[in-house]
C-alpha cells in the first residue's frame, strides 16, 4: 500500500513539474512573439476573417477623412485629371489589360490590392494601371502606347544590373545551350562551373538546383526537419520566404502552420527561447528585414494612415544576427539564409558572408538565373545529403522536372562569370554609399519642396515613408506613374533600383518624384483635418465596424 501511495504521489509530483516546465516555455514563447499581428499569425487570420467588404463611392471617396468641402473639390478634380491622362495617354495599354483581367486570376488579384480595398472599386473603375509593356532599353520601360518609364520595379528583385545585362546573358544562354536543347535528367557541361562557383562564393559544400527561390526555401526546411528529427521552423514577424504554407502561416495560408513559431526580430527573449527548446529544426533569416524588423514588406494596400515605418540599423541587426547565428549552433538549430531577394544585391555574393554569419544553409534565387527562373540551395554535406548511411531506404527525396535546365543554367553560368568583369566591380565598388547619398538627395528635395513624404533605403531597396497623417498617401504611386515612373503593383513599398542608373539618370527620377509630390500637394490629399494616425485607424476600425454591423 506504501509503495502505492508513494508511486501515486511521485507521479503527482511529477506530473506537476511536466506542467509547471512547459507553461514557462508557454509563457517564455508567448513573450517572444511580436507584440503586433505579424508575431501572432492565427489571431491576425482571425482578425482578417472578421473585416468586412465595404467601399468609398461617389462623395465618400474624397472624403473618407471628413475634409472639407473644397478640399473634396480639388481632390476630385485632381482625381478627374489624372483619369483623364491615363485615358488619353494608355489607351492601347489599359484595353489589353481589361480584355486579359477575366482570364488571368494573377492580374485580377495584383489589380484589386494596389489601394486599401474600401477604395479600390472606385480606382479599378476610373483610374485603372496598364499590365503590359513592348520593350525596354536599359533602365527604360516601353508600353504598347509607346509612352517611356523608368524602371522602379526591379523585376521583383531580378534586375540587379540593368535590363540590358539580362538580355545578355539570355542570348548568351541560347547560344551555349542550343546544341543539347531542353534536355533534361543529363546535365549541360555549364553545371559543372556554376557548382564551382557557388560552392567558391557560399563557403558552403553542396549545391542544390530548383526552378524557384520558393521552392528552394521548401527543400532547405525539409533536409533541416529530415535530419535533425525535429519539426519547428522559426520565422521572424513579417518576414517573406515565399508562398508555401509553413513559412506563410498566417493571411494568405487557408490552412493554419502548426509547426511553424513567428517569433520577433533583434528580440532577447527570441533568442532565450531558442537557447533552450528542443524541437526546434531550423531558423529562416530574409536580410531584408534589416530595412523593417517585424515588419512585412510594405505595400500601398496597407495604407490607412502614415504609420508605415522602416530605417536600416545595420551594425545592431548584423550584431544580432551574429548571436542568433551562435545560439542556433550551440543548440543544434539549422540556420537558413533565404537570400532570394538580397543576395548579390547586398554584395557579389552571398549577403550572410558578407555580413560575417555562420550559416548552415544559404538559399538564392532571382537575379542569380541571369534572367531566367531559378532557386539554389548551398548547404553543409551533412545537411544537403538526402539518404542515411545506415538506413538506405529512409530517404528525403526532393527532385523537379526542371531543375537544372540547360537554358537556366547557362544562363546562370553568364551571369556568374560576369561578376568577375572589371566592369560589374565598378557598379559594386562603393555601392552602399552612393546609394545612401542619392536617398538623402531625393530626401533633401522632398523636404524643400514641402512634400511630406520621405524614403527609407536598404542599398538599392527603398521604402516611401509619408511624414502627414493621411488616408490617401497610397494616391502617390498614380501621380509617379503620371510622370513616367513604373513601379510594381505594391506601389511605393518597395522601389527596387538597378545598379545601371546613373547620376544623370538619378536626376531625373528625383525631378519627377518631387513633380508628383508637388502634384499631389496641390490637389489636397494631404489636407484633410488634423488627425493623429491612431485617429485615422480608429476612423477605419468604425467604418469596418458600421459595415459589419449592416451586415456587410
């Protein structure tokens, strides 16, 4: 009976400490998200799941702020104008893109998320943007209308150096890859010296090819949970490392990540949780962050007021990474670079060696394809071996269709052997400077020119900041493409420079951002009634509240 009681009140004792031990981790994990939606994924998809459709129309769309009569007046009259030029100006441009739009479920999403939704409707209707262009001529864009822009887009991140590198490098492609054609299962000779390189610029030892940075991500996550047994990925608030369900959590996943932990950036606590959890198998880093830590990539459809912030701390956020990198190692955590975005934007090669952080796994993609679609994974042998010794049929299997394609991988091969030319180190000698330079300029001109708008730069990759509290900041990206600007359809979130603009060229993009600042000035957006931004987010919270309530 003794030794019953005993075993009972062991097992009590027991059972009580299991407890105690994981609500601290509990307690310890849930202090180390971010505080915002972006550190709390399901309840932010909950939250998205609870707003309302609802839309500005007529009077109500010039003043959503409750501006004055007049001040309505010009907006709308600036709005009218602006309608009218893009009518005049793309007409053979916007009727291709509306006879396209029903078919192509891409362009039908890209449209609807150019402005915050309540506004959309009306923007869609009167003031559509163009989805085609015929040519481009270095930094320069052509559309079917024959109207000239400079390019702001930067392809997605793919345009490094300049439109004119890439179609280089592809006709090269086509040259050295045309004798074997889309053959595939062997390899084209080429492969051998991208390997060589990779392995050369990522002090990594194996290489992995696939058709896209997503996909890459995907198989660096699988080989990390494969071989340390373990199933939780970290990923840091905001941070993007592609479309698939485990590293987008949250809104845009249908499906909840169990297995995936958004914790904060540059965060103490982070790092204690990762000192001392156990099932953890890997970390993601995007070095984008840098620009704005727990934050996402900003975009003009999230602009309901002028609180969008971002700045780049790069000793403090290198200095972290650094000891995430040393907490990740003495835990036995594989650390990720998803490089896809700023690698060789950053430097000629690999951002986290640049940087100085040890990681286990370095992903790339985008402009390393020479213009062509690619994803590369570089890894230590131990990671990227997809069998084990001992166990020959439990194996981690990862092959595509087109992983390295003789085009792409020619065309990778010229774009790797181009970064050893005296001419692609000019464009890098200096870089980060000169693009910080040109950022002040452009600040120093806004700021002349009373335009409450200002831009927040990591090198080539810049953010628009707007210093007003306003709900129509999102009408700039209109007023730039009216002075012959292209830019994606996140608007002003992300500018993406290649590294082909010059000063001369520099000079003319600022003339025609303060053109459009002033344009804009002088049509009211930015005079609505002085307002704090928690007010303007408080004026929305009610309108999605009255709309819910009207069963919307």
């Amino acid at each position: 009976m003794e030794k019953k009681t005993f075993a009972a009140v062991a097992g009590l004792v027991a059972g009580t400490l299991f407890a105690a031990t994981r609500g601290r981790e509990r307690v310890a994990l849930s202090r180390a998200k971010h505080p915002g939606p972006g550190g709390h994924v399901r309840m932010a998809k909950r939250i998205a799941g609870q707003i309302p459709y609802y839309a500005h129309v007529d009077a109500c769309f010039f003043r959503a702020d409750a501006c004055d009569v007049a001040t309505a007046a010009r907006r709308r009259a600036g709005f009218e104008r602006l309608a009218a030029l893009y009518a005049e100006r793309f007409p053979q441009t916007l009727a291709l893109t509306a006879e396209t739009r029903p078919g192509l479920s891409d362009l039908q999403f890209t449209g609807r998320y150019r402005v915050p939704f309540p506004f959309a409707q009306t923007v869609r209707e009167h003031l559509p943007v163009g989805a085609f262009m015929a040519r481009s001529d270095g930094a320069w864009l052509t559309d079917l209308d024959g109207n000239r822009f400079i390019d702001l887009t930067g392809s997605y991140g793919v345009n490094l150096f300049g439109n004119d590198f890439y179609k280089a490098t592809m006709r090269e492609a086509l040259d050295v890859a045309e004798p074997l054609g889309g053959v595939l299962g062997s390899y084209h000779p080429v492969v051998a010296d991208n390997v060589r390189r990779l392995r050369d610029l990522s002090r990594l030892d194996e290489v992995s090819f696939h058709m896209s940075g997503t996909e890459a991500v995907m198989q660096a996550v699988r080989l990390a949970r494969y071989h340390t047994g373990k199933k939780r990925l970290v990923r840091f608030a905001g941070a993007y490392h592609g479309w698939w369900g485990d590293v987008q959590p949250g809104i845009g996943n249908p499906v909840p990540a169990d297995h995936t932990l958004t914790l904060a950036d540059q965060s103490e606590r982070t790092l204690a949780v990762l000192a001392t959890r156990k099932d953890i198998a890997c970390v993601l880093v995007n070095p984008l962050q840098a620009l704005h830590p727990n934050a996402g990539a900003p975009s003009d459809s999230q602009l309901v007021d002028s609180a969008r912030h971002a700045g780049a701390d790069l000793p403090a956020y290198i200095a972290w990474l650094r000891r995430l990198a040393d907490t990740c190692r003495a835990n036995g955590i594989v650390l990720i670079m998803d490089e896809v975005f700023m690698g060789f934007r950053l430097a000629p090669g690999s951002v986290a060696r640049a940087w100085g952080i040890d990681a286990d796994m370095i992903v790339w993609g985008k402009t390393l394809g020479g213009g062509l679609p690619i994803g590369v994974l570089t890894g230590r042998a131990a990671l990227m071996k997809r069998w084990r010794d001992d166990r020959p049929v439990d194996i981690c299997f990862a092959r595509g269709t087109f992983n390295a394609h003789p085009y792409v991988m020619a065309a990778t091969d010229a774009f790797l052997r181009r970064l050893d030319t005296p001419e692609v180190a000019t464009l890098y000698d200096g870089m980060a400077e000169r693009w910080d330079r040109r950022a002040a300029h452009l600040n120093a001109r806004l700021a002349v020119a009373g335009v409450p708008v200002t831009v927040a730069n990591l090198a080539t990759v810049w953010t628009l900041l707007y210093t007003r509290p306003s709900r129509y900041n999102w009408m700039l990206q209109y007023y730039l493409r009216a002075e012959g600007l292209a830019l994606s359809w996140v608007g002003t979130g992300r500018l993406i420079f290649s590294l082909d603009v010059d000063d001369a060229l520099f000079d003319r993009i600022v003339e025609r951002v303060v053109a459009a600042g002033r344009a804009m000035l002088a049509d009211g957006w930015w005079d609505g009634p002085a307002a704090t931004n928690k007010q303007l987010k408080r004026q929305a919270l009610r309108e999605s509240l009255g709309a819910r309530l009207r069963g919307g």
